[in-house]
DNA sequence: TTCATATGTGCACACGTGTGCATTTTTAAA
DNA sequence: TTTAAAAATGCACACGTGTGCACATATGAA
C-alpha cells in the first residue's frame, strides 16, 4: 500500500524503469503499443508523479513564495488570491510566508525559501527593512525575485507599486472639490518610501488648492482601529479642526468613525472620510467617503508576469518598475 | 556560482560528505575538532540544506496544504494567517489552494498535494462538494487530512467545526430580546450540512420564542453584494415584511444594508441585522447589528494540533470532531 | 543470406541527503 | 611493542526521476 513509482510500473511491466518515464511522456521513441500499455497501467493504478524526484534532478521546484506582512488583510489576501489563481493556472502552487512587520521573520523566511528551492518570490516588505541583504542572497542561488507595494530604494529588483504620491494628491483635490478645506492625513510610519511619496503627494495637493490650512500630517502609532479612534480624538480637540480626515488604512478610518458617532459634538456625518480601501463598506456607512482603490487585480497580475519572465528567462531579467495608479470612490 | 552542497563542503574540506552530513546534524560519533570544522566552514559559505534531496530520501515533505473556497474572505484569510504562524513556528510551511466552489478544481488540488509530497492537509469543502473521493484518495498515500467550517458527513474525518444550530438559534433569541418579531434568515444553498445546520438552529429558536410569524427562509444565488441588495428588495416588498434579517455573510447584509439606506422608505436603521462575520464594521454601521464571530483564532489552532496530531501519529489517527460555539456581539 | 539503417529498450549515472556497515585511525590497557 | 577496544571516518546504497549513450531487435534493400 505503498506510493506507485515509475519503477513499479516497470517491474510489473517487465520493462526498465528509464522506458516508462519516456512511455509516459509520450517519447516519439518509444513504441506505440508500449506507451499505451504504461499509461492504461499507469492511470489504473493511480500514479502520480514525485515532484519533489523531479526537483531534485533539475533544482528548480514548482512553488513560487509570495511574502506579505499578514494575510489577513484585505489588500493582500486579495493580492495573493488573485496570484495564487494564476500560479495554479500556470501549474505552480503558492507557498505564503508571513513577515508580521518583522526583519527578523523576513530573514527567516528568505532562509525557508532557499531551503526549500522554491521557484521565485513575490515580495512586500516589512515596515522595519532597510537592510536588504537577506534579499540580495536569493541572487546567488538565482531566485527570481519580484517586489510588490511596499518597496525599498535599496532593492533593485523589479518592482509592482501604486502611484502613491498621485493618489494621495487627488484625494485632496476630490475633498477640495467636495467642499472640504481641512484636511488632515493621518500616515503610517514615515520612514518608509511608501508613505513617503503619499506624503509628497498630500502636500503637492494642498499647495495646488492654496490651502489656508496648515498641513497636518499625524502619525499614529499603528493601524489599529484603536490608533484611528485615538487620532481622531486628537485632532478634533484641537483648536484649528480639520474638516477632512485621509487615512491609509480602512482600518483606522473605521476607529475614527466610530469616535465621530459617539463624540455628541455631531460631527458626523459631516466630516470627510478618505482611505486606502474599505471598498464598498466605508461608502456605505458615511456619506462622505472618498475610498482609494488599488487595482488589486492589475497590481497582481503584473506582479506574477514579471516573476514569470524571469523565471523564463533566468539569465536576461532586466528590471523594471510598474506603476499603477488608484481610483477614488 | 553554484548552490553549495554538503559534497562541495567536504571536497574543500578533504573528507566524506557522509561525514559533513553527520557533523551538521552534531552528531556524537564525528571528532569536535572536525564539527567545528565542518560547521564554520558552512556558515562561512552559507550553505542551505537542500530539503527537496530530504524529502526524497525520507519521503516526507514540510508543506502543510491548507484548501480554501477563496482566501479574499475575511473568515479564510484569518483562518489562513493564523494557520501559517503556527506552522512556521514549527518549521512548517503553508501552500495555499483555493477550490473556488468547484469540484474540478478540488480534484486538481488533491492530485497537486500528492505530486508534492505534501506532509498534511486542512481542508474547508466547496458547496457542490458530494462525491469526496478524491478526498479519500489521500489516505492510500497516508496523508493526513482535517476538515473545517465546511464538511460532509460523507468524509470521515476529523473535523473543526462551528455549533451552527446553536448559532443561529442564540441570534434568533437576541434579537427576540432586542424586540424584533419577525425574523427572516437568509440562507446559501441549502444542501450544505453547514446551512441545513443553521436552518435547523433558526427554526429552533423561532420554536422557542413562540413565534407567530411564518418561517422566512431565502435563499440566495451567491454571496455577492448584489445578491444582499437582491433578496432585501424581494422581502420588504412583500406584504408581511420582516423586521429582521439574518445573513450567512456580512457581504449579504452590506448589499441589505444598501438597500435599506437608499429604499425611501426609512426602514434604515430600524430593521434588525445579524451576519456571520462583518466585526466591527457592522456595528459601527448601523445601531441594530447583530454579529455572529466565529472563534477562529481557537478554529485554527485546533484545526493545525489536530494536524500535527496525525502527522506525529500516522497510524494511531483516530477521528475527532471539535465543535466550537459561536460569540453573539 | 548479409549488411546497413531504423526503431525500440536497457544501462548507468546524476541530483543532495542520510544511514548501516566496513574500514581505518587513535587510544588505552597489557 | 603488541593487542584489544574505542573512536572517527569512508563506502555504498537508497529515495524517484530523466537523459545520453550503448545495445538489441526489427526493417529494408542488395
């Protein structure tokens, strides 16, 4: 009651083990009769190929690794659903590794890769990566290596990202358009390209509306909903209020909204709500809800066909930088 | 350039790679001075232990393949997050596979996790899934297997499941003691032991609360959006309308609520919402939201001990079913 | 029948690792 | 110094697969 192997087939054949790998690859040298006779006794008893056999002999496997902070978030579980649909179409399977914010993790996790000869890695990296070398390692063993999101400088790598800098200014200019003249942004880490850039864009837009209102950028501590309900409380007693709030996560839209409908000051449902996603929820619960919406779909498979073409082309992988840009909803 | 072996380590080092081998694992039988050796050397080099050669000689793999119907749920994604922690805390990794609601695809998932040597599998079923052959095929290659949230009666295996009777019968008695009167559950397909579970719980409680109105059971096409919007306008347009609904998904009751905001007939917010799932948007949403949470933290864990139970025990792998309750909030 | 050419199969090895066993080297006792 | 025991290392094989090459069988023509 053992796994069936080709050496199996063999036997019971009475053939040599190196004719039924060829029989069951339909080898043009292999005699018609035989082929048919192994793969009749081949699919009456069940074989299934050994994968890890066939790794061993060529070293390169058939699982691609996809690296995110936690799965369990929107963005990225949409992101590697949406790869792992199209790894499978393409006969990979996805192996997800998750980082938690964690440079620790993440080297342990590039180390798992390499050990486990996987074929390439779709990548978004940790708040906390500035030392890169852990990635650089995956070049000497030749892993193709694609970064996703949230990128660093230091990574020349070919890279999937939002034009984060575009987004946040058109935001501004969507509440401007709506009638807000406050806006604050509430960002993540400042430390990190990406937020980075959403700043840039956040200032780039209030300089284009002549805003009156100092920029206010707040940095919450994480992106809790607890972190937006603390935010908010904040901001709104302050003495010059914002009028508009744009968040980077849903997450901390939410915890915001929920200070605004318990405070009695009956600031909501006036105040302007942004964030990246929360797509449709947030419109849905307030009416002034401007969503920031990735194309999710486009950003993944964009992400997978440049790991593809690497993987393809091992040796002619230039690298290049996609850049995609939001909708506001 | 190459991937370093344990035969390059003991070509530079002028010994037998049976005895880099040995010296790697500590073994007690190989000279100190000599693991010492073996053991700098490999760092220096950064030598990474190939584990597809492993599996193939020991023919069990590290992969744990966790089956989802899509992981861009909040429930799955969860699921899923939690299961990977746990995994590679214990030097396991996790390939995902999503069945989509389709047989076929479950079929190609089970002959992908025996053509990887995958070490044990944690499996949810898909709506249509009746004939689970392709399920027991796993045990001719004694790969271990626990099913959660979705199974069948027809698959003896182990199981985490929700008590979804019990579930559904707690709801329909809060929101009796809420006031609500008439009470409509709003129910996926009804041949899946999970729904007729919970169909069992509403009727329970409807019973038990003496409830004069007819039982509302509607079933919906899907679990989209549209299909909450749909079945919303179907059942307030009805002459005995309910004031309360109950959805399988908070996608559903989103896709209501939308319909209660923009219906002019301010039914919003006084009608009655409870979904599986949906904390805490929901609640913030709208004042009359019931949310059923799913433990699934505790699901996942289970679901992995159960695992590693059968993997650890091959043989002695008796079937348990952990049924966890539900938390109204 | 005899040789040359197709056609079909078998042999041996490689991939990287671990392990039972044989062999060599070292150590300790006589 | 010799001998027995102990310690350290090497050898060979197995895991399942694919492939270059040699070999065998069959086919065809002279």
């Amino acid at each position: 009651m053992k796994r069936i192997t080709i050496k199996d087939i063999a036997r019971e054949l009475g053939i040599h083990h190196s004719t039924v790998s060829r029989a069951l690859r339909g080898s043009p040298e292999i005699n018609a009769i035989t082929i048919e006779k192994v793969m009749r006794y081949a699919s009456e008893r069940g074989y299934q190929i050994n994968r890890n056999a066939l790794f061993l002999r060529g070293s390169r496997s058939n699982i691609i690794g996809v690296i995110v902070p936690n799965i369990h978030h929107s963005f990225f579980s949409n992101f590697v659903s949406i790869v792992t649909k199209l790894a499978s179409a393409s006969g990979y399977i996805v192996a997800v590794f998750q980082s938690e914010e964690s440079v620790k993790q993440e080297k342990e996790i590039t180390k798992s890769i390499i050990q486990q000869n996987i074929a390439g890695v779709i990548s978004s990296l940790t708040m906390e990566t500035t030392d890169v070398s852990h990635f650089q390692q995956l070049d000497s063993y030749k892993i193709p290596f694609v970064c996703f999101d949230r990128i660093s400088p230091l990574l020349s790598k070919s890279a999937v990202i939002l034009d984060n800098a575009s987004a946040l200014k058109n935001v501004v200019l969507k509440l401007h358009g709506k009638g807000f003249k406050k806006m604050a942004y509430l960002s993540g880490v400042p430390s990190i390209h990406l937020f980075k850039e959403r700043q840039k864009g956040y200032l780039l837009g209030l300089k284009e509306i002549n805003s009156q209102y100092e920029n206010c950028i707040a940095i919450t501590e994480g992106f809790s909903i607890e972190n937006g309900f603390e935010v908010a409380l904040k901001l709104f007693n302050r003495k010059n209020r914002p009028d508009a709030l744009i968040f980077d996560s849903h997450v901390l839209a939410w915890g915001a909204l929920n200070y605004l409908k318990i405070s009695k000051k009956k600031l909501f449902p006036k105040i302007g709500i942004a964030s990246f996603g929360g797509y449709p929820w947030l419109s849905l619960a307030t009416p002034n809800a401007l969503v920031i919406q990735q194309p999710e779909e486009k950003m993944a498979e964009a992400s997978f066909n440049l790991l593809m073409e690497n993987i393809k082309n091992p040796d002619n992988c230039e690298i290049k930088t996609l850049m995609f840009q939001a909708e506001i909803a």
